[in-house]
C-alpha cells in the first residue's frame, strides 16, 4: 500500500474544474514530483491533499485512511504538513516564534525546544537569526525558515511547494541540497516544481500535469529524457 | 525658471501645504474659538498660537526636505515657507477686505481678519503678518542647523509652554488644593494664560529635567542593567508599590471633575483593551464593537434597576450576567463572519453594531428596554455595604476592571492562543495548515473583546445610572479603532496612551469639542504620515516598519546572498 494515495480527484474553483482526475501515489520514503507550467493544477493539488480545498470527487488516502473529513488543521495532525508556495512565513514574528508556530499541534514543550535545536543545527543562518523578525530575513533565509517551520511538526510527508520560486540560482542550489538532506533522514517528499530538472534531478518518480490533468506519469531518469518533457519544462528544443 | 523651482520647490510647496492648513483652520472657526483663551496672558492667545505652531512646522520640514547641500538654500528654504504660509491667509485678508465671504465662509469675519493682522488695519497689517511667516520660517531655518541636543531641548521648552498654557485650568485648580502650592500657582498663571514668570519658569523647568535625562538617561539605563538580579526585581518591585500608591490617591490629587474624566477614560481602555484582542491580535476589524458596550450595559440595567422591576439584583450579581451576555453575542456575531476577512468583515460587524442600537431604540422592545427613554435608576455598585456613587470612588471600581483586563492581555498575548491569532492574523491558510483551528480561534477572539466590552458597559451604566440607546452609536467604535490606531495596534501601554489622548485630551480642552472629528482625521492622517507604528508600539510591529533603519546589515546580506 502506498504511503499518500490521491485517487481520481476532482476539485473546483467555483465553476472552474481545477483538478480533472487526478490520481498519484507516493511511496514511504520517496521524493516524488509534479511539474507543470503556470495555472497547471500543482499548487491546487497541494491545498487539495492538505485540505485547504475539499476534493468534490475522488478520495486522498493517507495510509489507507481516507482524509475526506478531516479539516486543513485536522491534517497536520495525521503527519502532512505543506511548506506554501511564495513561503508565507510570518513577517511580525521572530524566527524563533516562527518555528514555534510550525509545532502548534504538539504541546511537549521539552520536545518543541528540542525540534528547535535540530532545525537551526540544520539551518545555522537560521540559528543566527534566531531574535530576529522573520519578515527582515532575505528570500533564501525565508524559504529555510519555511522549511524549517514545517518540519516542526515532524511530518511524515512534507510537501513542498515552488521552493525555489524566486530564489537566486545559488540558493536554489542551497534549497535542492535540503531536500536531499532531509530525504536521506527519512521524510517523504511531494516535491512540486517549476524547475524541472532540478526536481527530476532529486526525485525518483515523477508527474506531469497540464491543465488540470496528469499526462505524464515515469520514473524520474525517463521523464528527464523525455522529449516532450525536455522541450515543454527545460526550454530545449 | 527651472532652476529657480528645483531650488525654491520645497520651500514653495511646503509653504503651500501650510498656508491652505492655516486657511482651513481659520475659515472652520478654530482660530477665532481658540483665542479666547490665552496661552501667555495678553501677549499670546491660543490661536496664534495654534497658526505659529504650522509656520514653525512646516518651515522645518521644508529645510529638511530640501535636498541642495548648501546651507544658504536650506535656510531660504524655510524662510519662503514661512513667507508662502504667510501669503495665504493674508491673501484672504485682502479678499475678504473687497468682498463679503461669509455667504460661504461663516467664519470669515471682521474679527478673524483682525486677528490675522494684529489688529493693525490696511497694508500694515498684511505687511505685519508677512513679517511673521518670515520670522517664523527663520526661526525654523535657525532651528534645523542647531546641533541635535540644544534643538531638542528648544523643541520641549516651547511645547512644555504650549501644553502648560493649554491645560492650565486643570492644574490650578489642583494647586489651589495644597495650600502653599497656592502661592506658587498665582506666581505661574493669571486667570487666562501664564505671567511672564511661568513663561520663563516652566520651560527652564521642563528643559532641565529633559537635558538630564538625555545626558545621563542612557547612564543610570546601563546602570540598571549592570545591577544583579536580584537587586534590579527589587528596584522592579518599589517602583510598581510606588505607582500602585500613585494610582490609589490618583483620584484624591485630582478632584472631582479629573476622577471624572478619568473614569471615562478608564472606561475606554477596558474597550480598547477587548478591541485590541479582535483587531491587533487577531487582525478582524470590527467596527460594531459598540454592540457589545450595548449588550453589557443593558443587561446590567434590566438585571439591576427597579425601573424596569423585572429584576433587582446587585451589580455583583448582574455583572457575570453581563460578561457572559457579551461573550454570548460575541459568539453569535462570529458565526455569520467566520469566512469574512477585511473590509467585508469590518461592514458586516458595522451593520451588527447599528442593529443592536435600532433593537434597543424600537418600539417593539419598549417594555423590556426602554425604547428611546432608555432605562433609569440604576443603583450604583456596593464593595462591603460601602457604596460607590462619585466618580472619585467609581474610578476604584473602573481601576480594578483595568488592571484584570491589562492582566489577561498580557497573559493572553504570550499563550498558545495568543500566537495562534497572530498567526491568524498574518496569514489564515498557512496558519491552518499549522494545524490552527480557525473557527474556534476566531470565535475565542470575538468572544474575549466582546467580553471586555460589556464589562465596561456594565460599569458605565452602574456609574452614570441610567443608559440610553444613543449612548451607543457607531462614533463609540470608530473612537475605540482610533485610539488603537494612534496608540499602537496590538500594544497593551499603546491603548491606554491611546485612550488617554484621544478620550482623556478632548474631555480636558472642551474648546475643542466642536472639532472634535476634525482633530481625530487630523491627527489619524499625520500619524499614518509621521509614526504608523502608533504613540507606543508593540516592539515587533516597530522592528518591521522601521527594519530597514536599523538592520541595514540585513539587507546588505540579503542582497549579496
């Protein structure tokens, strides 16, 4: 049984049909990714899984257990937490009260200060930063402090959205090398990207969506070679 | 031609902005209301005063603004401020002099015009008043280029004067009270306006403990800090029993009319308090707040008067009745605006608000409230057989109800549901997906400022003894948002430094009654200009408005990562 399973979901925006059957698995332990142009439905099935959006057909299975009735902040509670695209930290707080707010489900405060301690050792600049209000940190800092929010909450699966949205390349190269670190400590990724090479790169599977629907579906090295892949998402020709 | 603009342009511009405020405050009648009272006696009135204070301003601004880096245009920067301030009411002098303006401008009198020209009639008096604009945008020019101490000090001198003048007949009054004080209060002010004596005194006065504190402040600061822990919660300890002591006798330094004001003022920051939680910490603007004063306050009056005789207990038996009701309502309106955010919010609750005063106002309910007669025979509240009926004692009653509302903020503020708001605040999807439950954390924030609220109005109607439903009109809120606003949204001291401005100020000066909402744009409009931070900010929302001042560092890093 796969770990995350999104079967044959449909989801609206009002009248317009945002998702059209989509259906995804993702296995313990796997980096998998969805790539897709702008407006493709990556983001909504995002928000669909972490029930920001309710799906009108079609069930999200977390290890068997359909997540039809559970509300967004029901979720985090069962082991999915969403990192949001444009990382949407919390601008008035401090970085420290920013992770704080990543661990809001768990009420062990010997445990949050622990999660703390082993999010700044994962990012020192964060560590740095700790007094300081989250909104004066530069991008790359933000889209740490993101990360390291919701991993606060020690999910089982982490699902990344656009993390190297508006990141200049060295960073995204920072952010990419995340991604690996935490892969190798045992989390599950749903990585959604723009930059598909770089998400082929670190993912074993991957999914192509366009408008709305999953046309593509391969192990990462295939899709990396794939013809229409390279020339719609890597700009080749 | 151009380079005379880019070279006089603030000056021109400034002078403008400064000339249509005097303008404007001359032809709405404040200068000549104003003058009645004088701030030095028979030598300064507080309407020049009050047109001084934009020709001093203003000036300053230009010579800030003006970007040349010679010191010359600076000065004359500030000098054709001054003069262009000067141009336009004596521009209305000359107008109003060959035709009748006061078909349209009420206030555009031969008693205004007199007033602008010193009383000096024909080209003199134009002439007077030109010199004036001059002299004042030199004295702003001299002002800028003065080292920052000495300048600041004069900046406090002449406000400590300008203050000192305006409030002057509440502080004789007071000391009337203290025997020898008396002497001294008649060596300071006349009837109208300070002697010549108190002009000298007070600002020297003022000044002195204001350059002591800036030269040594930072000192006994460090010093504090150096001291040992245990040493500094003790120097903690004495000075809050010094305020405690301060404020129990507060009401008997003060008077009658004083306790009296602050009472209300008292009464406000209960409001601004609960207001604070829905808006500053939860970030739902509410501008129906009222309703819940509303809700309170009646309640307390069905459940205590005899008026209505359904009930009669004691206002310590209603009140739990009346937070409760308020608490209730709170939830009630939460549930229809749960999915509302901003301005949809803010004229939803605006509706709620004038629903609850129609209800209260209507035929319908006349039996159980009153309708437009409202209820009466309220009695007052009782501590120990010990009844609570002028101010001076209500004010004890209000003091508590402060201090349990400072004490819950605070504590509410550092909690678990304290930071689930402001993560509502900042951002409701990404706080949900924190695992935040939305309904019940914004139905908790509508019901504890709801609960606030009508816990102030319980006491307000056991204090005045009688409640009317236009006591409750939508100006209630919108006062409370503004105080908020100007004290610092989200900041405990900011609501009470809010409160104690824009409801304990004009309960004080009641010349300004009449302009009242003039001042409150006025001075919402600057501080969004000057200080959006508020009178006293939280220190995070400070940090973010002014990040770039003081972390240039940050930014630095930010770009060169």
């Amino acid at each position: 049984m796969a770990m995350l399973e999104v079967q044959n979901v449909h989801a609206y925006y009002g009248k317009i049909h945002a998702l059209k059957n989509v259906s995804l698995k993702i296995e313990k332990g796997e980096i998998v990714t969805l790539i897709g142009g702008n407006g493709a439905g990556k983001s909504t099935t995002l928000r669909t899984i972490s029930g920001l959006l309710k799906p009108r057909e079609g069930a999200i299975l977390l290890n068997g257990e359909n997540l039809a009735d559970y509300k967004a902040h029901q979720i985090v509670t069962k082991g999915i937490t969403q990192v949001p695209e444009g990382r949407r930290i919390f601008g008035q707080l401090t970085v420290t009260e920013n992770l704080d707010m990543g661990a809001f489900i768990c009420r062990d405060k010997k445990l949050i200060a622990e999660n703390v301690e082993r999010i700044f050792e994962m990012f020192p600049r964060l560590n740095e930063r700790r007094k300081q209000v989250a909104g004066t940190l530069s991008g790359g800092e933000q889209q740490m402090l993101a990360m390291g929010r919701a991993l606060m909450s020690n999910p089982e699966i982490l699902l990344l959205d656009e993390p190297s949205m508006g990141l200049a390349p060295v960073l995204v190269d920072a952010v990419f090398e995340t991604i690996q670190k935490l892969h190798a400590a045992g989390t599950t990724i749903l990585l959604v990207e723009q930059n598909a090479r770089m998400a082929l790169q670190v993912a074993s599977r991957g999914y192509v969506i366009q408008t709305g629907e999953v046309v593509l579906h391969d192990v990462a090295d295939s899709l990396l070679n794939n013809d229409m892949v390279r020339k719609s998402y890597m700009g080749e020709n | 031609m151009t380079l005379a603009q880019s070279l006089w342009r603030e000056g021109i511009k400034t002078g403008a902005i400064g000339g249509i405020s005097v303008l404007a405050i001359s032809l709405v009648g404040m200068v000549e209301s104003f003058n009645k009272r004088d701030i030095i006696a028979d030598f300064l009135s507080m309407g020049i005063a009050f047109i001084m204070v934009f020709g001093i301003i203003l000036p300053y601004i230009a010579a800030k603004r003006t970007t040349r880096p010679e010191k010359h245009i600076i000065f004359l920067n500030a000098l054709t401020a001054g003069l262009v301030t000067a141009v336009f009411p004596a521009l209305l002098v000359i107008l109003g002099n060959i035709i009748n303006l006061r078909s349209m401008f009420v206030n555009a009198s031969p008693v205004l015009y007199n007033l602008l020209t010193s009383g000096v009639e024909g080209v003199g008096g134009i002439l007077i008043l030109l010199l004036a604009g001059i002299l004042c945008g030199a004295f702003a020019g001299l002002l800028f280029f003065l080292p920052g101490l000495i300048r600041s000090v004069i900046i406090v001198c002449l406000t400590s004067i300008l203050a000192v003048g305006i409030v002057q007949d509440l502080i004789r009054p007071l000391f009337s009270s203290w025997g020898i004080m008396e002497v001294v209060s008649e060596w300071l002010f006349t009837q109208n306006g300070l002697t010549i004596a108190g002009t000298i005194f007070i600002p020297i006065f003022v000044g002195a403990i204001y350059m002591f504190w800036q030269l040594k402040g930072e000192g006994i600061k460090t010093r504090y800090n150096t001291l040992e822990s245990g040493t500094q919660k003790s120097v903690k300890m004495s000075s809050f029993f010094v305020l405690a002591i301060f404020l129990i006798f507060l009401p008997h330094i003060l008077g009658l009319f004083l306790s009296e004001v602050l009472t209300i003022v008292g009464l406000y920051i209960l409001l601004g308090l609960g207001l604070n939680i829905v808006v500053g910490y939860a970030g739902l603007l509410d501008l129906g707040y009222v309703a819940f004063y509303a809700i309170g306050a009646y309640i307390a009056a069905i459940l205590t008067s005899p008026a209505i005789g359904a009930f009669t207990l004691t206002f310590w038996q209603a009140l739990p009745f009346a937070v409760m009701g308020g608490i209730f309502a709170g939830i009630l309106l939460g549930i229809p605006v749960l999915k509302m955010r901003g301005d949809y919010l803010a004229i939803a609750t605006l509706g709620f608000g004038e629903i609850i005063r129609i209800l209260v106002l209507s035929d319908f309910l006349k039996p159980w409230l009153g309708g437009a007669q409202g209820i009466a025979k309220i009695p007052n509240p009782a501590i120990f057989g010990w009844q609570l009926s002028t101010p001076q004692e209500i004010y004890y009653l209000i003091l508590l109800g402060c201090i349990l509302v400072v004490f819950i903020s605070v504590r509410l503020r550092d909690s678990r549901l304290g930071r689930a708001w402001m993560a509502m605040r900042e951002d409701e999807d990404v706080a949900q997906a924190m695992g935040i439950n939305l309904v019940s954390t914004k139905l908790l924030a509508f019901a504890t400022g709801a609960g606030f609220s009508a816990l102030s109005g319980a006491i307000m109607v056991s204090k005045i003894g009688s409640v009317y439903p236009h006591s409750f009109n939508v100006f209630i809120s919108i006062n409370i948002v503004c105080l908020i606003i100007v004290g610092g949204i989200g900041s405990i001291p900011g609501v009470i430094v809010g409160a104690a401005a824009l409801v304990g100020l004009p309960e004080l000066l009641r010349e300004f009654a009449d302009y009242r909402m003039l001042v409150y744009g006025a001075v919402l409009v600057g501080m969004m200009l000057l200080r959006p931070e508020g009178l006293w900010p939280e220190a995070r929302h400070k940090m973010e408005l002014h990040g770039e001042e003081n972390g240039s560092d940050e930014t630095q890093t930010a770009t060169a990562a």
